[in-house]
C-alpha cells in the first residue's frame, strides 16, 4: 500500500514540475527571443524540495527567469517574504511561507503558481498583498 502511495504521489510530483515546465516553454515559445535565450532560460531552474529556509530579514523567491519549484518547505523570514515571477514561472506547493505575521500555507493538493511579472508579497505590516 505505501509503494502505491509513493509511487503516485512521485507522479503527482512529476506531473507538476512537467506542467511548469511546459507552461515555461509555451512562454517562451510566445516571446520573440533568440535561440540563445530560450537556451538560457529553460536552464535557469529552482528547486526547493523539502527544504527549511529561515532568514533574519527578507526572503524573496523569484523566478526571473525560467523555473522555480518549492514543494514541501517551509520558509521562514522575520521581516517580509516574496513568493513569484519576474518573466518566468514559479510554482509553489505543499509548503508554508510564514513571517511574524502572517502565515500562508499552501496544502498538498493545492499550489499557488505564478508566471510572467506576479508576485505575493507577506509585507512587515502584516498584510499579504498580490501583484500582477
């Protein structure tokens, strides 16, 4: 019973990653850009996977470029946390973002993903402020 959970929860995670991936790929695929660009950025990849990240100040996880994947973390900052893109695709899940403050905590079968100039922002102030 556990091998058939694992092995469909690897799928699942596969799955995941191939559709960021693909949704990466389809973007540049839309941009105008050189083959030495596309080159550049489907090599530009992120991937936190059951990771603990706790800063003292700031912590900002985003994807210029290419990919980022964070599945089964937890990240942790005193100050502000930034969760996105800035021209590239980011894909969160299974992990929790956490400040002071606030606290977002993305379950298992659910995913916050981010592409092109998107961010979530857990601000100082308390407050989560989402931008596009």
């Amino acid at each position: 019973m556990e091998t058939q959970f694992a092995s469909a929860f690897c799928e699942l995670g596969i799955g995941m990653l191939s559709s960021g991936l693909y949704d990466v790929f389809k973007s540049l695929a839309v941009r105008t850009t050189s083959k030495g660009e596309y080159i550049k950025a489907i090599q530009d990849c992120i991937d936190l996977h059951g990771v603990s990240m706790k800063a003292e100040t700031v912590i900002s996880a985003l994807a210029d470029h290419g990919l980022l994947s964070i599945q089964g973390s937890h990240l942790y900052a005193e100050e502000a946390l930034l969760f996105g893109s800035q021209g590239g695709s980011a894909r969160i899940t299974d992990s929790t973002l956490k400040t002071p403050r606030t606290e977002i905590h993305v379950g298992d079968e659910a995913s916050i993903k981010t592409q092109g100039n998107a961010h979530i922002r857990q601000n100082p102030d308390g407050s989560i402020s989402l931008h596009t």
